[in-house]
C-alpha cells in the first residue's frame, strides 16, 4: 500500500471526531483518519476493530511512515486503512451485506437468489422468526447472533425483490421506517413526556391510530394479521379491546368463562365442537392475559416439555427391548412420572 498512490485517487476522510460518529464505513475505497488528539485514540482502535479486523493499516506521524496493525497503533498522526474487495474482509457491515445482497440478485449473480419472488421466500421468514425466538427462549447469544442476520436477511431480500419489480425500492423501506420511528416517538421527537414504559407505549399507539386513521376500535381489529399464529392473534384482538374498556374487571371473571366454554364444549353436538373448542381456547388466551403470560410462548414451552419427556418414556420403556404398545397405560404413566422427576431433580 503507497500512500502516495492512495491520496491521489478516491478515499473517505475523516478527523477522529467524524470517524467516531460514523454509522457506515465503505471498505470499497481507502479510508483515512486523523487522529488530532491522542484521548481519541483507544476508542478509533476499538471502533476499528470491530468494523474491520485488526488489519495492516499504513501510520503516517509527521515525517514518518510505517505499517502496523490496527490493535498496535500507539501514537496519533494519520491512519491510512487500505480498500478490501469482499472476499477479503474481515469484518462486515451493513453496507457489506447490502452490496453481497445485490451481487446476488445482479443479472450476473445466484441463479436461485435471483428467481426469488416475494411468494417463493414468504415462509422464510416466518421460520427464520422462530428460530430466532428458539435462541432468545434459550438464552443463546451466538445463536441470537445468527438468528436475527437470518431475519434481517428475509426483509432485505423482500425489499431488493420489490426495487426490481418497480414497486419500491430499499430507501423507500427505510424512510417510512424512520419516519415512523420519529412520528411514533413524540416523547422523544416531540412534545410529549413520559416517565415510564407504559407512558410511552401511550404516546405510541395514540401516534399510531392517528398515522393509521383508525374509524373504530373495530376497525383497528380488522388490520391485525390474520395469518398471525392464532393464539397470538387472539391476544392482540383482546387487547384492543381491553383499550375501549370490554374486558373483565379481574382474572377471576375470565376464569369463569373458561370454566363455561368447558362445559359447553362437554356438552356440544359433533356439529358444534369445533366452534365450542374454539371458544374455550379463546377465553383460555384471556386469563393467560391477565397473568401475563403469553400463550403462544407458553404452549409453545408446554409442546417442547412434552417432547422431552415423551422421548424418555420411549427410552425407558425400549431400554429391554420392548415398544411402548407392550405396555398398558397405566405402565407408561409410571415412566411417565419418572421422567418427570428427572427432570425436575
């Protein structure tokens, strides 16, 4: 790397204040930082190693020049940090993966990648969110990591799709985001003040339905997806009326209609079951809400736990080489039970 060569062609500058402030570092083009003050030392080195690796940067203090590695500056002058095609970066960043994204979509680019339509990916992202939301359940960082690159991926994907339909394109996505972001936040952006959490999410659905011009409470309900998973759909309906004061006093009334759907339900014809089962799922999403407990997540934990004890009957009842249909119930409750303080010891 000459620095000669470099400072007479394209190149981002920066005095140390900027670089720190900068959100998007291009590695297509040198990048070269001043460093004035030798306080802003330590965070340029932290920030460049998390943006771009500890990588040979070339250092130029006064009349001197030498190579040195990111995490070896020690001195201030100016750092002249080299262009990187892609396949030799160490560190990525949103640019990055934006311009990997329309590589893959270029005329040139993925055969699969570019015969994606907005229908062939849908799925996609509903799998991706939950298998983010399996990461989150289970506390695990690196998988949270790869997880919501996976989700970031699908909303990408979708907004290249749309730019090169005509229908949109990656800067409209990100402006009506921030725009909503801005709109919605009037604590923040605007006049309002709040103390709390609940203030705040005051202040958001107030901006909302005035941004969405909901005419009713009904009409707000009509726009909640309808391909939501259907216990959470049920929860958002009920909390929206919750909003225009149609809900029970206290858990205990929401109890009680449980308590009624059951018995309707024992009662019910073959005509009217599936309606009857429907409803005592519904009031059951509402005494959950009022513990607040969410019960997509909670049957989703009550299936997993399920799952694993079940695949320790299986083992305990196979351990001398039987199936579990050679036994009777009652035998397969007591492996059951076993597996059940196992797992609780």
């Amino acid at each position: 790397m000459k620095s000669d060569e470099i400072l007479r062609g394209s190149y981002h500058r920066y005095i140390a204040a900027d670089f720190l402030s900068a959100t998007v570092l291009d590695r297509s083009i040198p990048i070269i930082i001043e460093i004035d003050e030798q306080n802003a030392l330590v965070p340029i080195k932290r920030k460049l190693l998390d943006a771009v690796g500890d990588v040979d940067v070339l250092l130029k203090s006064g009349s001197t020049q030498y190579m040195t590695k990111v995490s070896e500056i020690n001195m201030t002058g100016t750092i002249v940090i080299d262009a990187a095609p892609l396949t030799q970066r160490k560190r990525f960043g949103y640019a990055d993966f934006e311009e990997i994204m329309r590589r893959l979509r270029a005329d040139d680019g993925c055969e699969w990648d570019r015969a994606q339509t907005h229908e062939s990916i849908r799925i996609n992202l509903i799998e991706e969110a939950y298998e983010l939301l399996e990461a989150i359940d289970a506390k695990d960082a690196d998988m949270m990591r790869e997880e919501s690159g996976d989700v970031l991926m699908q909303a990408v994907f979708h907004a290249l799709i749309a730019e090169k339909e005509g229908e949109f394109t990656s800067n409209d996505m990100y402006t009506e985001l921030c725009r909503k972001l801005i709109d919605r936040h009037t604590h923040i952006f605007g006049s309002n003040h709040a103390n709390t959490p609940e203030e705040a999410l005051k202040f958001w659905t107030e901006a909302k339905k005035k941004e969405k011009k909901y005419k009713s409470m009904g009409d707000a309900m009509q726009r909640v997806p309808k391909n939501l998973p259907s216990l959470l759909y049920a929860e958002k309906l009920q909390k929206l009326a919750k909003k225009c004061g149609f809900d029970w006093d206290s858990v205990d009334g929401a109890i009680e209609k449980l308590e009624e759907e059951l018995c309707e339900l024992r009662a019910a014809d073959e005509s009217h079951r599936t309606e009857e089962a429907g409803d005592l799922l519904f009031a059951a999403v509402n005494v959950l809400r009022f513990y607040n407990v969410e019960s997509e997540m909670a049957l989703r934990g009550a299936s997993d736990k399920f799952l694993r004890r079940f695949e320790r009957v299986e083992a305990l009842a196979g351990a001398d080489g039987k199936q579990m249909s050679d036994y009777t119930l009652d035998q397969l409750d007591k492996f059951w039970d076993m597996a059940k303080k196992e797992e609780n010891a």
